[in-house]
C-alpha cells in the first residue's frame, strides 16, 4: 500500500491523529526506568494503547539520535510495534546536496523502512529529488511551521509580493508528479492555514503544534471540512504520551485519542 493511501484509508475512517513519539527519558514514567529497555517499553505501551484510532505514528529522530546506537535499534524495534496499515514517518528533517540526501533517503526508507519523511527545502529541489524518486513514499515538505521563528524566514516576503512559504507550496505542488509530496504546516497559523488552503491542491498535510504549542485540534478540523478536504494529519505528542507519569499513563493516552477522534467524527460526520 503506497503512503497516501494508507494515510486516506485512516481519514475515511475519521481519523486524523499522529501520535507524536518523542520519548524523552526524562518525562516517561519513572518506573519505566529500572526497565531494561525503558523508552522501548514505553513506546511499545503507547502503541498498544493507541493503534486503534490511530491515523500515524511520527517518530522524532532527535530524541533517539541522543541514545547512539541504542537509540537506532529502539526506532527499528518500535517501528515492528506498528500495524502495517498505519502511517509512519521520520521526523528527521533532512535536506542536503544529492549524494547525500541518496543516503538519507536510503536510510529512511530501505533501511528502517518508514512511509514518510519530513524535509526541508532550502537547498533546492535537487536536495530532495532522491526523496522524491521513492514514489511510493511520502515527502512532508516545511513550509509553515508552528513555531516563533518561523517568522525569520518562512514569512519573508518576495518579490511579488507573496510570503516565502506560500512560494513553497506552489512548488512542492509543481514536484507531486507521482502523489508523493506534502507539506508541514503547523496548526498555529490557523489564519495563514484559512487563507492558503485552496492552495494546497493534493497535497497531503501534516500539522504538528497543537497541545503545549496553542494549536487547537478542533479549530483545524473545521477549517479542513469546511473545505470539504481529508488528506491532513493532526501531530500531537506530548498532549497525549505525557498525560500521567503512573501506569496509567497508556490508558489515559488512550482515553485522549478517543476524546479526540469522538471531535472529528462530530465534524465530518
């Protein structure tokens, strides 16, 4: 199954949450931590508790990258907890000159075997065409993202009198030959999001910032049907793996997704 369809099979079924899995060793559940591998076990309760209503899991290469080579091994280990008809993606943020976006792109998506990558583009498009080429996969493009210095560049006004992120947009939709491109588009910019979305053609979007960064879940289920628009896919992360740091912390993760996907349901239904 390509990447997009897995992602438009999740938004039939009205679900449009991304579980965020930043695992951080110093916010799991301290009990965690005389386990032997106590981020995989978490990680692994997480999933468990929230496949069901689940639209995709983005794993933030950050997080694990800080382990070596036991952070590796965790991605690899937590990516066999995924159902196979559940998006995944590598929130790892590459972008660089050709032979070496061909590794970063190998690496992604042979070695680990991810649906989606986030990339940015400030390079050109020759920086993500070895992305690009797996036309099966998906490429989430930044554009807008959710956080305050999004203003140092991303806002930027050129030439013509539009924004440098709109200017993204317009050619990542020129690069989505094969249906393979999205976009990052962080769900603060709620007003930008209202006024560009009849831009965004195809293309499929990932919206992290809702929960601890002020964006409102509900705030952008509205603005997407009243398009009558699917292909998105909301990022939470901390507003559901951190909620208890108790046992309970899988099922209180469960009860949030639930609460979450019971909003979407009342929107699009």
């Amino acid at each position: 199954m390509k990447a997009f369809e897995k992602l438009l099979l999740k938004n039939d079924e009205l679900k449009f949450v991304c579980v965020g899995l930043d695992s951080d060793p110093n916010k799991i559940p301290g009990y965690l931590l005389s386990q032997k591998e106590p981020i995989l076990e978490f990680n692994r309760n997480i999933v468990e508790a929230t496949k069901e209503f689940a639209a995709a899991y983005k794993i933030n290469f950050a997080f694990y990258e800080a382990l070596g080579q036991k952070g590796f091994e965790i991605i690899d280990k937590t990516l066999e907890f995924i159902p196979d008809d559940i998006l995944t993606i590598a929130d790892a943020k590459r972008g660089d000159i050709g032979n070496t976006s061909e590794m970063y792109a190998k690496s992604v998506f042979e070695h680990f075997g991810f649906d989606a990558i986030t990339l940015h583009p400030y390079m050109g498009k020759d920086s993500l065409q070895p992305f690009l080429n797996y036309k099966d996969k998906l490429n989430f493009i930044l554009a807008l993202t959710s956080n305050p210095g999004s203003i140092d560049f991303e806002k930027q006004i050129l030439k013509d009198g539009t924004f440098l992120y709109q200017r993204i947009i317009s050619l990542t939709t020129d690069w989505n030959i094969f249906r393979n491109c999205g976009i990052v588009f962080g769900a603060t910019n709620l007003d930008e999001l209202k006024t560009n979305i009849n831009s965004f053609s195809d293309l499929s979007v990932l919206l992290p910032g809702v929960g601890a960064q002020g964006g409102s879940f509900e705030d952008v289920l509205k603005v997407f049907h009243g398009q009558n628009r699917k292909n998105f896919i909301v990022n939470i992360s901390r507003g559901i793996i951190y909620l208890s740091s108790e046992k309970d912390f899988g099922q209180l993760a469960e009860k949030e997704i639930q609460r979450l996907n019971e909003i979407a349901k009342q929107i699009f239904s």
